[in-house]
C-alpha cells in the first residue's frame, strides 16, 4: 500500500464516480480504477459498490475511509514541518448548523488551529435561517451549512462535499438480506424521523415523490437517538453518511442500505454574503477547505471578491 493508493480512493470515495475523481487528480479513469482494485486486494475487503449511480463505499469503505484521511493528513502536516507556519493572522466569525459542527467543522477547526496559530475562528451555533440573516447583517464572515437547504438569492455558496443518504437499520434486519429497500417495504417499518437542519422537511420531499409514507413512530432533533433507536430494533431512519457510525451509544450495532428511489444527497458547503469584501483571513479559510476536497464543485472556485 502506498500513499497513491489512499488518495485515489480518497478522490472516488468523496467525488463518487471514477470519472470524476480522475478528472480532479488529472489522471487516466484506468489509473483510478487499477488503483483501487489493488487496494482491494491489500486490505482484502470490497471497498465500493459499483452502481449505475457511481461508486458506494461499503461499510468496510466508509471505515477505511476514515483511516485514509488521517494518514493522508498527518502527511500533510509532516510536510509542513519544514516550513514556516502561515501568518496570516485575524478573526473569522464562523457560523455553522447543528450537524455541521457535530459532524464535520471539529477536525478541521483543529487542524486550522495547528496550521495557521494566527488565526482566531470565532463558531456560532445556529439554524439555517438564523444564519441567513446573520450573513445579510454582516454579523458573520461566512458560514459552514447544508447548502443544500440555502434559499436567500443574496448569498453565494460552494458545496465541498455530497454526503449520500441511506437506510439506517439495525444488524439482521430483514432488508440486509436483498438488494435495495423499497419504499413501499420501508414504509411498513416504524419511522425514526430527525428534525434538526430541516432533515424532516427534507425527507418529506422526497417522500412525497413516492406513493407511500413514512410510519413516524419518533419525532427528535437528535442524531444519536434516531442511531440509538434504529440499533435497539425500534424503527429505521434515512439519514446520511456524514453521520453515520456503526454503533449507538449503548454499543449495538447498525448498518445502512441503499433504497430503490434516488435520494437527493446531503450537500456541505461554505456560504458568504454576495457582496462580501474578503479579507485574508477570509481567503485562508475558504482556500483551506478548497484544498481539503476533491469533487468536482471545487473545481473552479469562483464568485469571491
């Protein structure tokens, strides 16, 4: 195994498509391919599963997956020993929803706080809505949100990440044993529904694209309950990879399925406000998560002034 290896499946695994990820690595879709099938063999577990849609990691994926970021990020910062630390000092106020900072900002704010010492990041906890405002009055310089729940014309944003949604249900639960879950089966299931950023807004959305609905047996804004729940057998839920750990709190196990309609994906990105002077702090954080990412939207990184 070598370092090639993890970042071309760490390019897949976050563009989800081959295709995509040779693009952003400039390279042939073959020396994608050739490298993950290697990396298969090494670590002896199917990490995608291959699918008209792209490339699904596995759980064996979504674990790996993990492991392959923090080594390529110790690399990283290895090679930024020899060098000098940035300058670039000043504060940021950043503000970010619930499940961003629950299960995205803290290893990047940590790694900023190692990389730049100099930069001060003050974080704001708040709803979508309440973050619209706050980057309208200018009383926050960007903001780290499901942009795919923005709705205000004014504000510019770019996705860093498309976190897929799946089935969440708990080992030796009857959908493991086919292909995709229906919705026609799902909705004969007691329904965990998340709340918070809007998730049960969302769901209905694209529930209502179906003939069904869902059996709601919990309504809650908490992550670790619907995990908690759907682990003790009470229910299932449709949630995202973001969030997805294979154990609850109480240490029982939970897998996830892909279903038979499409899902829209859960979209993670940094919004400003479009007329927003950037400053160097500014530039530094949204070239830091620029560079962090490798998907298609980041491209061409565009609309800052």
């Amino acid at each position: 195994m070598n370092l090639r290896h993890l970042k071309y499946f760490v390019a897949t695994a976050e563009s989800g498509q081959v295709s995509r990820a040779a693009s952003a690595l400039s390279i042939s879709q073959s020396s994608v391919t050739g490298a993950i099938k290697e990396l298969e063999a090494i670590v002896d577990a199917e990490l995608f599963v291959r699918s008209s849609q792209g490339m699904e990691l596995t759980d064996s994926g979504r674990e790996f997956l993990a492991a392959s970021r923090e080594i390529l990020d110790k690399v990283d910062d290895a090679k930024r020993l020899t060098k000098r630390r940035s300058e670039v000092s000043g504060t940021i106020t950043l503000a970010a929803t619930y499940t961003v900072l629950g299960y995205f900002l803290p290893f990047h704010i940590d790694r900023l706080a190692r990389l730049h010492p100099g930069l001060d990041i003050q974080i704001s906890e708040l709803n979508r809505e309440s973050i619209e405002d706050g980057l309208l009055a200018n009383r926050f310089d960007l903001a780290v949100l499901l942009t795919s729940n923005l709705s205000s014309p004014d504000l510019e944003s770019e996705t860093l990440l498309k976190s897929s949604r799946r089935l969440w249900v708990p080992t030796g639960h009857r959908f493991l044993d086919g292909g995709k879950a229906s919705f026609k089966e799902i909705a004969k299931e007691d329904y965990i529904m998340l709340t918070v950023d809007e998730a049960a807004h969302t769901a209905m959305k694209y529930w209502s694209k179906t003939n069904y609905r869902p059996n709601t047996k919990l309504r809650t804004s908490s992550v670790e309950a619907c995990r908690s729940m759907v682990a003790n057998g009470q229910g299932v839920a449709i949630l995202s990879d973001m969030v997805y750990r294979p154990w609850s709190l109480e240490g029982k196990r939970l897998e996830t399925v892909s279903t038979d309609v499409e899902i829209p994906t859960m979209d993670v990105g940094i919004a400003w406000r479009s007329d927003a002077e950037f400053t160097p702090a500014m530039h530094l954080l949204v070239d830091y998560f620029k560079s962090s990412f490798v998907s298609p939207q980041m491209a061409q990184f565009s609309g800052r002034k």
